[in-house]
C-alpha cells in the first residue's frame, strides 16, 4: 500500500460541529446511535465527496467505492427510519446493522444458486415442443366468452384511467430544483392544528395548499413521522386511493 | 366405423361411461382431447367430459405415458403443472429446432432468473422484499416477469401503501417441467451446498 492510497482512504468528512473523520467511522456512530442520522444531511456529504473527487485527480477506485458502500448504508438508515418499521429487521439496537447486511448477502448467495437451477430446468425443458397454436375455431365454443360481459363504457373507462395515470409522471431531477417553502416540523404541527377541528382528513386536502411538488413531499414525510410517533392512524383502502388520516 | 358414429350419439345423450365405449374407446378419446389442447388438461375434466371415473382416466393416461416412451414415439406424454400435455420427443429437438426455424426457448436475464429464483421459495411476497434479498430494486424485472406469464399478483398487504404481492403461476410449471412446486428440491439443498463448497 503506497502512501497515495493511504491518504486516500482517509478521506475525511467534515461536518459542521456534529463530525470530523473518514466515513466507516460516521456510519457506525451512527449505528450505535452516538450520533443522530437526523443530524446528517447526506446530500451535503456526498456534494462534499464530489467536490473531493472533482478537485484531486487519480482518487482510487477503492476509495470511491468504499464511499458509495458507507453511504449506501447511511441512505438505507435513514431511509428506514422514515418508516416505521418491522421488528424482525432490526438489529439488537434497533438499527440496521452489519449483521444484516451480511445475512442478506448469504441469503442473496442461496438464491443465485437456485436460479442457476432455474436456468438449467429451463434449458432442459427447452428439448420438448409443445402445441402453442390456440385451439382450433370449431372448439371454441366449448369455452366461455371471456369478453361477453364487458361493455363499450367499460372499456372507455379503463383507457381512460391508463390515460389519467401519465399525469402522475413527474421529471424527478426537476423537483429538486425547486427549493421547499415549509419545513417537516412547521408541517406536522399544521397537520396536528387540522385534524383538532375534525375526526380525519385526506393527504389530497392536506397537501392541496402546496404548488411545489417538493412541499407535498415535505407534507407527505411530515405524515408518516406522524405515524412513526404513534401520533396518527393511516388508512388506505385501494392503490392510488385517498389516503386518509385520523387521531389515534 | 359404425361404432364410432354409435358412440357420437350416445354422446348428445349424455350417457357417456366406460361400459358404453370400452377401455380402447376411452384411450382414444383420451388421445384425441390431448391432441387439441394447446395446455396441460386435468385428470378431472377429462373424467367430467367422458363421465369415466378419474381413477381409470389416470390408469390409462400412465399406460400411454409409458406406451408412448416404449414404442418410441414422436411425442411423449408429460405429467406438467397439475395436468397431462403432449410434448415431442425430447431426442427430435435438433430436427424440429430446423423445422420450426425459430428457437422458441424463452429468454430471461439473469435479474429475471434471481427474481424468479427468490419469488418461487418465497411467495407470496412483495417487490420491496425482494429488492432486499437482491440488494437492488426489481420493478422493472417483475413487469417482465409479468408479462411472459411467469407471475400472476397474490393479494395485498395490509399496510400503507398497499403493496402488492406475487406468486408464481401456471406457467412457470410449465416452463421448468414441473408439475407442482412441491418438486422444486428444497431450499436446504442449495444451503447445503453452500457449506461444502464454502463458497
């Protein structure tokens, strides 16, 4: 190991007053719960990694990766904690830990051997030829009409519904080009304010005062906070369907 | 031939038995509903159809199963997917492979055969549970998986979001030859195999 390689290992993070040192060392602060991932910002770390990379030439590969593996964990971290989540998924601290990641890599090793057996069922199988031909127009009528109740209007109705459903096609690298207007802590007490005049209310009322999509998103984070807090109960009865919100 | 126009009007009777047609009858009428059927046909609605008990239907599709094998036919007669189908003679494949012009072998990505892998021992399951075994996300790979027939949806869970679950369907039998998912070798064995090879 040269002395380049060293240095550059060590990258180190700063980070305002809350840390300073490589970042194998953040994530298991973190997972032991010395520090709190609410306080990261980890889209101001990974600019900082790129300004990094962008500044020195010739970073290792080693280096870059090691990032990309630290920092997959810490999105992962926070990403679940968003969501209130199972029990058997967390580890003795309540947090992901090494442990899981390395079971799921021995479990992901089982399967890949299994889909090696797939495969290999597959190309046997591929010897025989089948009688693929739909079955001849004369017996045809020996099966029921699938199509025969279905009516003009029904069928208008469900292209219209795939038709709807482009507008719910957002240009994701846009969104962030908007900067939000409310924070998630001002939210979750307008929601609480809302919901002390009336029993339940829906995401789509709560979220109609917000233009930008990145303050919805901000209120829709602001309600599943709610609910990681036990403050509110989420039904939903169908995909795509209102969500609503009541006080538990 | 006489006896055969006799048969086709006991049929518009519905009286149709064993007695009526004679075991070689039912053989024939067994051959002819497998020659049609573009899948595998249950036992139990051969039986409905001729109103011959299923024991005899199933005593007669293994005496072809193992006729066909004997007498070196161009067929064979594959137990698949919970019923019976008429395959060809797996030792033709080269020939027919230049007869049919095409290799209609289907294709799937090694994603595709991992999703599949993981789904077959694991179903009924969601994508996000998938996406945790795979390490990466599957949304794409299931909509294909979908659309070739290899997955059908399996109800929902009960939890925000609603998500969808999936099992393997029909096809897949089909696909790898089997007749139900009780013959996949149990997943201990691919465990098991990870131990001694220690890989």
């Amino acid at each position: 190991m040269n002395t380049a390689e060293v240095q550059d290992k060590d990258y180190t993070l700063e980070y305002e007053n809350v840390f300073s040192g490589p970042i194998f060392l953040l994530v298991e602060l973190v997972q032991k719960k010395k520090i709190d991932i609410y306080d990261i910002s980890l889209s101001y770390i990974i600019n900082g990694f790129k300004e990094f990379i962008k500044e020195k030439s010739g970073v290792l590969l080693d280096t870059i990766s090691s990032f990309i593996y630290f920092s997959s964990i810490l999105l992962e971290i926070k990403s679940r904690s968003l969501f209130p989540s199972k029990k058997e998924d967390e580890g003795e601290e309540g947090e992901l830990d090494i442990n899981i990641l390395k079971r799921r890599e021995d479990e992901y090793r089982i399967y890949k051997k299994v889909s090696n057996y797939i495969s290999s069922k597959i190309i046997e199988e591929s010897l025989f030829y089948i009688r693929e031909a739909p079955m001849e127009k004369d017996f045809l009528d020996t099966f029921p009409d699938f199509t025969k109740k279905i009516e003009l209007e029904e069928l208008w109705m469900t292209a219209c519904k795939m038709l709807a459903r482009n507008e719910f096609e957002l240009d994701l690298g846009d969104v962030y080009n908007h900067r939000s207007t409310v924070n998630i802590f001002n939210e979750m007490g307008r929601i609480k304010d809302m919901l002390q005049s009336r029993e339940d209310i829906t995401f789509k009322e709560i979220s109609s005062v917000y233009e930008k999509v990145m303050d919805r998103i901000i209120s829709f984070l602001s309600i599943l906070e709610l609910y990681k807090n036990e403050e509110i109960e989420i039904i939903q009865f169908e995909s795509f369907g209102n969500i609503v919100i009541k006080t538990r | 031939m006489i006896d055969k126009k006799e048969k086709t009007n006991d049929k518009k009777s519905d009286r149709l038995n064993l007695e009526l047609f004679g075991e070689e009858w039912v053989r024939t009428y067994i051959e002819g509903i497998l020659f049609i059927s573009e899948s595998p046909v249950k036992t139990g609605t051969i039986s409905e159809s001729l109103d011959v008990p299923e024991g005899k239907i199933k005593q007669i599709l293994r005496m072809l199963e193992q006729e066909y094998i004997e007498q070196n036919r161009g067929f064979v007669l594959k137990k698949i997917s919970g019923g019976y189908r008429l395959y060809s003679n797996p030792a033709l494949n080269e020939v027919l492979q230049r007869f049919v012009k095409t290799n209609i072998r289907t294709h799937l990505s090694q994603a595709a055969l991992e999703t599949l892998a993981i789904i077959a021992y694991r179903q009924p399951i969601s994508r996000t549970q998938i996406a945790e075994i795979r390490g990466v996300r599957t949304d794409s790979v299931v909509l294909t998986l979908l659309d070739k027939g290899l997955l059908k949806e399996a109800g929902k869970i009960k939890e925000p979001g609603n998500p969808i679950l999936y099992r393997t369907s029909d096809r897949f039998l089909e696909l790898l030859g089997l007749n139900n998912l009780k013959d996949l070798p149990p997943i201990k064995e691919f465990k098991e195999d990870e131990q001694t090879t220690g890989d």
